[in-house]
C-alpha cells in the first residue's frame, strides 16, 4: 500500500468517530408493526374543489385519520401540528383532502410554484397510493399552500438513480417526474394553517377493476419551521414515501372501467437563424404531430406518436469529461420517460440494457427525426408489460440511415414477496439495403424479496451484433440490506468484451467489477443541535480480462447532520488507476502508467428552508500522475414563492507531468412562477475548455397534463469559432389535450 494511506486510514477513523457523550434515540421496531388502516368513503355528493375543506359538508361528514409520526427531527414521536386526512371516491373520481393545521401560519414557507418542483424545501403535503396493492409500483401526488401540482409515477418503490428536480434534469429507473396526469388541486390558507383538496380521475389512474378492492396508501407532510417530516405510516430510519411495502391500507373501493382516450395534437412553428453563414441564413419551418392515447383496461395503455417533438424539453447540462469513460446525459423527453421504469433494466448510468436516448438522438446530441411508434405499457394481473416500437429518418449528412426500435420487456411480481421475475429483448433494424446492420439485446432479470429487509438481484444478458462472435455477455448479482440506518450490499458485475448493446449505454467496456457498501446511520436523542450521523465505507474496482486492475476506489466517509438541516460530510478516497493507452484530458496527454493516489473530500450543505442555500462539494488530491482541487456545487437563492434561481458551477486545477488543466463550467437557472402553471425559466451555460455558450429560455402556460402553449429560444455560440458555431432558434408550440371519453 502506498506509503501516505495508513495516515488517510487514521485521518478517517478521526472523521467517522461517534461523540462518546451522545445517547443514540430508541427507534421502534418496525418489523412487524401493524400498518395503519383507512376506508375510503363512497360519495353520493361530491365536494367542492375549492380547498376550503373544513367549510364543506361532505368533507365533514367524512372520519379523518391522524396519527402522522415523524421521521424527522424526532424519530416516532407525533407530528407538532395536527393533520387531518380523509379520502372518499365517486363513480369517475378519487377525492383527498388535507388540512395542516398549524399553531404559527404566519411561518409557512412556500418555495417554488412550478410543477414538479421539489417539495422537500418547503411547507407541503404528499402522499402515494398503490393501485395495484401490488408492494411496488405506485402514483405519487403532491401540493403546497400555493397549490402547485405534484404528481411522479413510481417502479420497483422509487430504486433507481433519477434527478429529483424535472425542470433540472432527468430520470432513469424508480422515480418518473415525467409522468403528467390530468387533475386537480385546490388549496386555502388562514388562521388554522392551510387546507388542500385533490379531485384525480380514475382515467388518469392505472388499476384493477372489481368491488371490495385495497390499495396501498400513505402520507406525508413537511413542516419547514422545524425542518421536519411525518408520515402516516412509522418508517424505518433511512427510508421514504416510496417504502411501498411498509405502506398502510386503503380499503372499501368499488372500481368500475372509466375508459379512457385522449387525443393530443400539436403544431409548431420555428424560426433558425444561422449567423456562421456568410451571409447570414434565416430559415422558417413549421410541423404539426399527434399522439393518442387509450387504455384498454384501466392498467393497460396504449400510446401512438405521429411526428413526435420534444421542443419544449430543457436542454442538456454542459460536462467536460475529465477521464477516459463516457459522459452520461439523463433522458428528459417526457415521451419515453412515461412508464420508463418499466423498461430498465441493469445497472443506470453504468450498465443500461435499453437507454432511450439513443432513438431520435445521434452520437453527438443532433437530432434525429422521428416519424411516429407505438408504446403499449401497463399491467396485467400480477405482471408489467411493456412493448415499444420507433421509427427514425434517415440523416444523409451525418450518414445515418432509417432504423427501427423495438423493446419489449416483462416482468411479474410474486404477490406479498418483494420478488420479480423478468426479461427485455432490445432491438435496433436498419431500414436500408444492408441485410446485417442490426443489434439485438436478451435478457433475464429478477429480484429477490428475503422479508422487508433484504434483497438479491441481478440480470444475465447477451447481445448479438453482426462481427461480433464471443465474449457478448454481460451480467450482475447484488445482495442488499437496509433496515432501521444499516444498508450492507455486496455485488459483481461482468461485462464481456463483445457486448455491444447499441440501444443502451456502457459507461465502459469489457470489465469485472466487485463492489461492497457499508452504511450505518445513527439518530440522537441528547446530542444538542447534532440530529444524525452516516459512517460508511464503500469500494468498487475495475478489472480486464487479462487480470489487470484499471479502476480502483475506496471511499471512506461520515455525515453529520443537524436538526437545522445543515450537513457535512467528511472523507477520504484511496483511488487507483491504471492507463494503458494514452489519453488526453482537455489537450494534456496522461501517459501510460499506473497511478495509486489518495483525496480529501468535504461536502456542505446548507438547510435548504432558507430563501438561500448552499450545496458544495470539494476534492483535493492525487489526480492520475498529478494533483487536482475541485470545486463544485449548486447556490439556490428564491424571492418568496415567485421567483427562484440556482447557480451551478464546476472548478477543477489539475496538475500534470505534461502539462496543467483548468476546467471551468457554470450554469444559471432563473425561474419566475406568474401562477402554478404559468411560468418563464432560462438556462445559461458556458464551459471554457470548448468555449460554447448556451442559452435556453422557456415560457410555459400549461394546461392539463402538460400540454398548453410554449415558446422556447436557444441560443449556442462556440466563442473561438463563431463561424463554424453561432445559431439561434425560435420556436413557439401549442398542445392540446382532447378527452374523448370524458
């Protein structure tokens, strides 16, 4: 081991230590506690949808459920303020009202009035429902005073790597911000603190049909002035809404078919102009789509797309690739992220079997033209289904020729197990003259339920591409336990030389990967304004074939956390790389050789009920055959429930034999809310080792599900070569949803 590591070794012991003086805050065993039990009320009359619950009769009528618990800062202890909850149905629709009483209204913090935005900042209520009872798979729904719209679909009870913030980024796996339905909410705020009413079409659902049916339910409510959270069901420490199978019962509902067909036309028009161009080229186009979508049950839909845009879809964080393995860019078109979970298999971000940026996409971002496809997603009986199909044009000048895509994946859940068996085949056609321009994808995966607090999963995979005789495999195998702060995994995953999946994305090729996590987290009860610690250790390593090593990384670490919500985190990296073919970072050669090195790293993050807030993250260290400081983070700074802005920025020095590298990336993100669904928000970017200059400004006037009217202007400038890189592009796109079966 290199000579400095024990030294690094010592340094981390010092930064995970407990404080000997402070009591660890009994938590309740959970293990087979009884969830809490609600039945819905069927509706002869139904409510106003005007917030004002406590005004209306019907919701008065109704029995209330109490009993939220926090999670946060008081580990199983009653929420501070009482919450009220009540749920009831009609023929058509489900109703859920709320009211958070709260003792100081006048300290209600509202942040963020855009759909979707993060409600985890803020005073707000949530609250998930499983239509299928199914333990895994379910719809979230959310608001605040303001009465924002907040609505996610939710696979496999949220497990997957995902941007929780869609106006940000995108998803991939468990948690799906894309997924817009079409619904309601209302809410009121006075004296008694604030009220919200939810009216959700059963069309705008995904279930079973019959009568006496169950669903899986729980709540939550944020309280900003405490920095607190609370839920209707007691949860294990380090665990969230999404927590499916230790979700509580909704029972006493009779569900008939509502049928469901929507018609969602668009038209465009855009406007380029091209300064490179000598003389300067102005150009018009316009376009006009469609998609349909019906349920044949109500867990089976089927969606069609004629034309298919994504005009109004935020454009792509700018990376600099300060290593030798592919960048990876979230999906954000809400076209393939609907029912996306359903499609995922693998390892995100490292191992994807099906990656949908690959259709409509080519190798450099430029768009590739899509004439239209069919998705066929849902649920029969205890088993996910889902069919894609997708045609691409032809891009004569970037030589790509007319393809089609196809998945298709199942995946049946075992009743009351936590377990799943499955399969995915991906396929890529090309439509020209070549008879062996394909690629196909199989494979197997499943899950392992061991109780609530444990889990084995994994997928065994092959490709076949023409060329391409051996070693096309790929496979993984993770156990995990998490339970009450302990979260222990083990894996391995293969990747063989030939497995070539060209509907998907490897973060790198041809490796054999271990990889184990230790994590603990320990809740205080007497350690003044220190709430929590998270000593954990983890470790990942990369090897060939020949049994060379390539990648090596142990990370060592600890969090503290506060009651404020403030946080710091405190560790070390051994790392370990091997080059074995020359490459370059920004035009600096890292030479072949092989490169044990150790970093410090410090995490700050400030609470984010503040109207400012900080999130920082800093290495310094070893760096390949030099030495690198990076500084990264996010400031977010908001005007009362208007008005939000975030700046992003990315600094790293690095220290070469060959020479020295300063990357510079930053990313401004303003935002004003007129109402919940009216707004304006731009994103400005610039790095200075390409030297381009992005600008991506939105106004968007929703309607139902998304649809409405937006104009979008984008701007991109390549600072050293104006005349090779200076456009922009004008578009303005109107949507409608038309419900035919309503």
């Amino acid at each position: 081991m290199h000579f400095f590591r024990p030294c690094f070794i010592a340094l981390a012991a010092c930064l995970v230590c407990i404080p000997a003086n402070a009591q660890e805050a009994i938590q309740p065993d959970t293990t087979n506690q009884q969830r809490p039990a609600y039945e819905a009320v069927a509706l002869d009359e139904e409510p106003v949808v005007d917030g004002d619950v406590l005004g209306d009769p019907v919701w008065q009528a109704i029995p209330a459920t109490e009993g939220l618990r926090q999670i946060r800062p008081n580990y199983g202890q009653p929420v501070s303020e009482r919450t009220a909850v009540r749920v009831a149905y009609s023929r058509s629709t489900f109703y859920l009202s709320v009211v958070c009483y709260d003792s100081e209204p006048d300290k209600i913090v509202v942040s963020d009035s855009r759909r979707d935005a993060d409600l985890n900042d803020e005073d707000s209520f949530l609250f998930i429902i499983d239509t299928y009872n199914d333990r895994q798979n379910g719809f979230l729904f959310g608001t605040n005073p303001q009465g924002m719209e907040y609505d996610a679909q939710i696979n496999n009870e949220g497990k997957g790597n995902f941007n929780a913030n869609r106006q940000q980024g995108g998803v991939i796996g468990g948690t799906n911000l894309n997924w817009d339905a079409a619904w309601t909410v209302r809410t009121q705020v006075g004296d008694f603190g604030w009220s919200a009413e939810f009216a959700i079409p059963f069309r705008s659902l995904r279930f079973a049909s019959g009568s006496a049916k169950s669903w899986g339910m729980n709540f939550q409510r944020n309280i900003a002035k405490n920095t607190e959270t609370a839920y209707w069901t007691t949860l294990p420490l380090g665990f969230d809404l999404k927590r499916l199978s230790l979700a509580g019962q909704l029972s006493g509902l009779d569900l008939v078919n509502p049928g469901n067909l929507k018609l969602i036309p668009y038209v465009l028009g855009r406007a380029t102009r091209d300064r490179s161009m000598d003389p300067i080229e102005t150009d018009t186009d316009f376009e006009a789509g469609a998609d349909i979508k019906y349920s044949i049950t109500p867990g089976l839909t089927l969606d069609l797309t004629y034309n298919t845009d994504f005009a109004q879809v935020e454009v792509d964080d700018q990376q600099v690739n300060l290593d030798r393995f592919n960048l990876f860019f979230p999906e954000k078109r809400a076209f393939f992220l609907e029912n996306a979970g359903q499609f995922t298999v693998g390892s995100p971000g490292e191992v994807d079997l099906f990656f949908s940026r690959r259709i409509g996409l080519g190798d450099d971002g430029s768009v590739v033209p899509i004439i239209g496809g069919a998705r066929l997603s849902g649920k029969v009986g205890n088993t996910n289904v889902g069919l894609l199909s997708m045609f691409t044009e032809d891009v004569e000048e970037a030589g790509i020729e007319e393809n089609n895509f196809s998945v298709a994946r199942v995946n049946h859940n075992f009743p009351g197990t936590r377990s799943s068996l499955g399969g995915i085949f991906v396929s890529r056609s090309g439509l020209g003259a070549t008879d062996d321009d394909y690629n196909r994808v199989y494979a197997i995966d499943g899950k392992w339920g061991i109780g609530n607090k444990a889990e084995v999963n994994g997928y065994v995979a092959k490709s076949t591409t023409p060329g391409i005789e051996s070693n096309d495999h790929a496979f993984k195998l993770l156990a995990n336990y998490d339970w009450n702060g302990w979260n222990v995994s083990a894996g391995y995953t293969e990747v063989g030389e030939g497995f070539n999946p060209e509907v998907g994305f490897l973060q790198r090729t041809a490796f054999r990967k271990p990889e184990l996590l230790l994590f603990k987290a320990h809740r205080f009860k007497d350690a003044g304004q220190l709430l929590e610690i998270r000593p954990h250790t983890s470790y990942r390593g990369y090897w060939d074939f020949d049994g060379n090593q390539q990648t090596g990384f142990w990370h060592i670490d600890n969090h503290w956390v506060f009651r404020s919500g403030f946080e710091v985190h405190t560790g070390i990296n051994l790392t370990y790389e091997q080059v074995f073919r020359p490459f370059d970072i920004a035009g600096v050669t890292v030479p072949v050789g092989e490169y044990p090195n150790e970093e410090l790293q410090l995490v700050v993050i400030t609470n984010p009920n503040n109207a400012f807030s900080l999130s920082t993250r800093t290495f310094i260290g070893g760096y390949f055959d030099g030495k690198r400081i990076s500084n990264s983070g996010t400031a977010n700074y908001r005007v009362g429930d208007k008005f939000v802005s975030s700046l992003t920025f990315s600094h790293n020095d690095i220290g070469l034999s060959n020479g020295d590298v300063t990357a510079v990336v930053g990313g401004l993100r303003l935002a004003y809310s007129f109402t919940p669904r009216l707004f304006v928000q731009s994103l400005i970017q610039r790095n200075n080792v390409s030297n381009i200059t992005s600008v991506n400004a939105r106004l968007g006037w929703l309607q139902s599900a998304n649809t409405g009217l937006f104009v979008v202007l984008n701007i991109v400038r390549d600072d050293d070569l104006p005349d090779a890189l200076d456009n922009q592009v004008l578009t303005i796109k109107y949507t409608h949803q038309f419900d035919i079966l309503k």
